[in-house]
C-alpha cells in the first residue's frame, strides 16, 4: 500500500488542501493519504486553534475515503515529522509512505528539526503552490538533493523510490490560504 502522509496546522483546512491531496492521490498513485493535524507548529510563533476543533473542521471539509484525518502526532506525544514518520513507519513496515508538502514548506525544509532525516527516511512528493514554485526548486534542501529528483512524468514511480528520493509537480493553483482566511476572521466562527 502506498500511503500519502501531508502534515500540518490546518488552522483551518480549506479547498485548497483538499485540491493538493486530490493531485497528491493521482500524481504520486497513492491509495490513501492521512491527513496529520499537528497540535503546533514548532515554527510558528502563534499557537494554533484548539487540536479537536481543527480535526472537526478537516473532517468536515476532507469528504473522499481515501483520506484519513488524523490527530496521530497528538496520540504519540509529538510535534516533530520526523517521530512521526518513524512511528508509522515502525507500525506499519510493508506500507509505503511518501511526504507530501507544498513548494512553501520545501522552502524553509531545512529549517525543519531533523530534516535530512525525514529525506531519508521517506521518499518526498512537493506540490506547487502559489508563489513558491521558484522559490522551492532553487532552496537549500531541493539543491542539496537535486541528484536525486525524479523529473515530474515520473511521478508515480515516488513511492516505489528508495529515499532520498523526490518529486516536484506542478498542478493547477487554488489561491486559497489558511493565513489568508485568519486573517479575514472566517476561521473561528466555525468549527
């Protein structure tokens, strides 16, 4: 089984994570994907929405039964990725797992905890995001690990890669951000 993992605050979750997964689940030929809310983000300055009312809204939004939405990193006790992959991966030895993250995240990777192990422990699917193409293919983790990119037509391979492996593919853009709808005072008032 080939098991998409895309981690996150979701403060809130929004169309435009449900666009990325839908694109994650036929480029990267996964069979499903869990959603991980995060009880923080470690590189973030302010806290997120209470963890259930995150879930909820996730739940609420996510309507495809190949997703999961999980508060996983909450049960173990961890905010960090790395654990995180770890555990499922201690768990669950004959699932194939692939990170997904958006060109913003492979961004600033580096700055992650532990990132080089994430890189090799699972093999990595980035998606565009609005803005951030340039600004993720040209960052410090895509060059350190350019060598081992599989090019986009590729794509479906990922899984069957042993890390460090990773794929960047371009998709349609959804301009929708969960900074964005803070900001506008549109989460809150919900679940």
């Amino acid at each position: 089984m080939r098991v998409g993992l895309l981690g996150g605050s979701f403060d809130p979750a929004h169309e435009g994570h449900v666009h990325l997964t839908r694109v994650a689940l036929r480029r990267f030929a996964l069979d499903r994907v869990i959603w991980l809310v995060s009880p923080g983000n470690p590189l973030k300055a302010r806290g997120p929405a209470a963890l259930d009312a995150r879930v909820a809204r996730a739940q609420e939004i996510m309507r495809d039964p190949r997703v999961i939405v999980s508060d996983f990193e909450a049960q173990i006790g961890t905010a960090y990725t790395a654990e995180t992959i770890n555990t499922l991966k201690s768990a669950y030895p004959g699932v194939r797992f692939v990170w997904l993250m958006g060109a913003d995240n492979l961004h600033q990777f580096h700055r992650w905890q532990r990132w080089e192990d994430i890189f090799r422990a699972v093999p990595v699917g980035v998606l565009a995001r609005p803005g951030w193409r340039q600004a993720g293919l040209n960052s410090r983790t895509a060059r350190k690990y350019q060598h081992m990119r599989l090019p986009g037509r590729s794509s479906k391979m990922l899984a069957d890669q042993p890390a460090p492996a990773w794929c960047f593919v371009n998709m349609p853009m959804v301009q929708i951000s969960s900074t964005e709808l803070r900001a506008k005072g549109i989460w809150g008032a919900e679940p």
